[in-house]
C-alpha cells in the first residue's frame, strides 16, 4: 500500500529554502500556480510555509474557481456549494478535513462548520435517509431493502482507503457498477446509492471509476456534510489571508495565455497581457486538456477527453424558512425514474428529471450565530454547455427563466410546493461556470480520466485539483496539499 502524499511530515528545512530564495532574481519563483481556486491557494500556503516563493495566477477577478460567490440586490450568493463533505468534529484525528488543517496550520474554528440536518435520496419507488452517522443509512436500508443489508455491508468493507487513491491500486479504474453488482443485487437500490457520489463528484457519464466512487462514498455516506454559517466566502478568506500572510503573491485578472517551454522543460509562462514570468515548475489547477492547450511545444489537444457534465442552478430566496413550509432536509437528490440519469442532454438546454435540492437553512448552525437572514433553496440540474453558448442575449435571458420554471416544476415533486413563497431568484447556468473555471464544457468536474499523480509530459509542470482527482472543497484542498508535497517540495 503506498503512502498518501498528504501525509508526508519530511518537507525541506526552512532556513534552505530561505538561502536559495535569496539568490533568485526578482521576476522568478520557485512555483507558478495557475488558478486561486481550492486547490491552487492550498498548494500555494503549503509551499509558503516552506519558504517558496510562490505566486498564484488568476484570470478571474475573483477567487475560488467553481466554489465563488458573489452579491447581487444586496445578497449574498455561492457559486456551487451546497456543502462541504468530508465533514469531521473538531478534535478528530482522522479523515481529510483533519489533516487538511494540521498540513496547512488552520484552526478548528478557521472552517467551523456545522452539521447537516439530513439528508434523502428520493426515487419513485423507495426513499432512503442518511446524515453523518452511516448506521442511519444502514437502517433505512434494512427495512427499505432487508435483503440487501449485508451485500451494502460488504460493499463498505470493499471500499479503497485514501491512501490508496494515488493510482496505487489497480482496482481504481475498475466500474463502480461493476464492483456494486459484486455486492448488492437490487438495480433500484444501486443506481439509488450512485445518485448523491455522482452529483457531487463524477465526471463519468452512466458510471464512476470504482476509485472515485469509493473516494465520494466516504466523502457522502461515512463522513458527511457541513457548512460554514457564511458559507464558502469563510474559507476563501481565511485561504487568502494565509497564504498572503506568509508572503505568497496571489495577482487577479492574470490569465496565462502560455506556458513557454525550452529544451523540454517549462521555463515560465506569459499571461494574457504579455508579461512574462520564470519559474522552476508550475502546478496548474486549470484540467488536464486546458493545461495543454497552454504549453507552446504542444500544436494539438485532444479536446474530446474535455469533461460534458454541467450544470444549471436556480436559486429561490424565500419569505420563510424552508422548515416552515415543511422542507427540513438540507439536500435531497432526486432521480424521476428507477434508472438514474446521469448524461449531458445532447438535444436541450437542461434535463430535470434528475437534480439536487440543497437548503443552507437546514444545518446545524451554533445558536450564536443564529438563522441565515433568509430562506433559501437551491436545485441544480443537468445542463447542456454548448446550447447554452450559442444562445444570442436576449434568447439567454428568457431561457434562464424558462428553464428556472422547469427545475422548480420538477423540484416539487419532491418537496413541498414553495412557489408562492419565492421573492427574489437567481439562476447560472454552464455560461457562468466556463465564466469562473475555464474549464472546457463548463465541466463541474472536469475530465474523466484522471491524472492520479498530477504528472503531464513535461517534468516540472504538474496537475492539482479535479484533474488529478479529488474533487469538492476539502477534496480541492487536499490535491492541492498532495501535489505540492510530491511534487514541488521534493524538488
């Protein structure tokens, strides 16, 4: 069994690393990061402790990639965040989260989050709960399919352990519905336990790599979900001040245009205004095929291995609370048939048949902080990327709304009718997601396959975030922690 890059506990002395940074000329770094998402500001406090000298490059105008935010009317709004998985108590020793925070020197109280209420998945035919103790889903299990309880058990005992998600193990790219029907018997209940992993981490269409699928069942069933009361702006800011506060550069609005390479290796990149910059290696949180496109000793990407999966998302401010209307579920992952329906719709703007309803109302927030200041419930639903962009702007603005009326329509079918309750709506589509990741597509998750070890064809240039292979907030931060380990510490 190979060792996690995450725990590695052996980086370079500081006082080395403070000797060779001051023979550098002032233009050069020790590490390039491309993208202030999750995993580039992890990677960049990671190096920072460490005395690199570190800058982190970002064509947007703000931070966080796919877990953004913004303010629109005088509200608050996250860009993607639903909840954090991995969820973990303060104290603990063991998981992600825990070790996220000792690797990048946080506080408990830096990420605070609160537990879920509970959630469901509800299919036609049968509907399972869970929160973050999995003897509740092992119970519902019981009683909604009794004779599948112990195939579930042992489906749990098969499942890869973090450390072996490095691509040490060849079972990783094995099917997830291969290795499920080894176990459990029942078509239902399989596409059910698939329903939630795929939503919140699989770029596969149809099926998952049993690695993933082991990765998010941990994340989803045996750890769970929590928020932060201010919801994703906590963490940014928090990121930020860290990695600013040990001297790390983080430049906004400095899109890469090209990674300059000489002799076979990256010597440095030129960002969209004709800077350049040098630097010993580069760790790009872009994806795979997005990267590549960047390297200039490279005239052709093989832009079919881009990621389809995006997403639309409507969001419904509320003159209530969501519980007063009898919504007391902080997410719910809905599928309208018994075969779940996990494919970018290739002949329409959205697909609603399945979707996630999430309401950050129903956490458990600490009571001194109190309730969020108003109602709020979000679905997400399948959209299509490439419709949505050739959509001229008056076109774009109706069909927002129109297909907002579409994933409330289905929504409700699954949750008590809250339409006459909604006083201020909001909805982003694929267009937005391109807008805040770059990614091809508006890819959520990014591509399908993988870069398990974050290498690309040049030897200093490496992969962190979806691309390598964690995804979500703690999973974007522990790929950043890993890949700067490995790679750039080493170094």
């Amino acid at each position: 069994m190979s060792q996690s890059p995450l725990a590695r506990n052996d980086a370079p002395d500081t006082a080395d690393r403070s000797d060779q940074k001051s023979d550098q000329p002032s233009g050069h770094y020790d590490t390039i990061i491309i993208g202030a998402g999750m995993s580039g500001l992890a990677a960049g406090i990671r190096l920072a402790h460490f005395d690199q000298r570190v800058c982190i490059l970002e064509r947007h105008y703000t931070i966080g990639g796919l877990n953004s935010f913004y303010r629109m009317g005088g509200r608050d709004y996250d860009v993607g965040l639903h909840a954090m998985t991995n969820f973990a108590r303060k104290g603990d020793k063991k998981g992600p989260l825990a070790k996220l925070i000792r690797q990048l020197r946080f506080r408990w109280e830096d990420f605070k989050l609160a537990e879920q209420v509970g959630s469901s998945i509800r299919f036609p035919h049968a509907s399972l709960d869970f929160n973050n103790d999995i003897a509740m889903l092992e119970s519902e299990i019981a009683s909604s399919f009794p004779d599948q309880i112990d195939g579930f058990r042992s489906l749990c005992g098969s499942l890869l352990d973090y450390s072996d998600m490095d691509g040490g193990d060849e079972r990783f790219m094995v099917s997830a519905r291969t290795i499920m029907a080894q176990h459990l018997s029942n078509p239902l209940l399989i596409e059910m336990l698939l329903c939630p992993l795929m939503w919140y981490g699989n770029a596969r269409e149809d099926d998952m790599d049993f690695g993933q699928f082991c990765i998010m069942f941990r994340a989803c069933y045996l750890e769970g979900f929590g928020r932060p009361y201010k919801g994703v702006r906590m963490i940014l800011k928090n990121l930020v001040r860290k990695f600013r506060g040990l001297g790390g550069e983080l430049k906004l609005r400095s899109g890469v245009s090209k990674i300059h390479v000489e002799d076979g290796r990256a010597v440095g990149v030129v960002l969209d205004d004709g800077t350049e910059l040098t630097g010993n290696r580069i760790l790009s949180s872009a994806g795979n095929v997005e990267t590549m496109r960047m390297c200039d000793d490279i005239t052709e990407v093989a832009t079919a291995k881009a990621g389809k999966l995006s997403f639309i998302e409507s969001i419904s401010i509320l003159d209530c609370k969501p519980a007063d209307i009898g919504f007391d579920r902080t997410i719910v992952f809905y599928n309208d048939s018994d075969t779940f329906h996990w494919k970018r719709p290739d002949d329409q703007l959205c697909d609603a048949r399945t979707g996630v309803i999430c309401s950050p109302n129903n956490y458990l927030y600490d009571a001194d902080e109190g309730e969020l200041p108003d109602g709020v419930v979000r679905i997400t639903t399948l959209a299509n990327h490439d419709l949505w962009s050739q959509l001229p702007d008056a076109k774009y603005q109706s069909e927002k709304i129109r297909q907002y009326d579409a994933a409330v329509a289905s929504s409700v079918r699954f949750m008590p009718d809250f339409r006459s309750r909604v006083i201020d709506t909001d909805i982003f589509t694929p267009k937005t997601i391109r807008r805040f990741t770059w990614h091809d597509n508006g890819a959520v998750y990014g591509a399908p396959d993988k870069q398990l070890d974050g290498t690309t064809h040049l030897p200093n240039v490496f992969l962190c975030g979806t691309d390598q292979g964690f995804v979500g907030i703690v999973g974007a931060i522990v790929s950043g922690i890993s890949m700067a380990n490995r790679h750039c510490l080493d170094a």
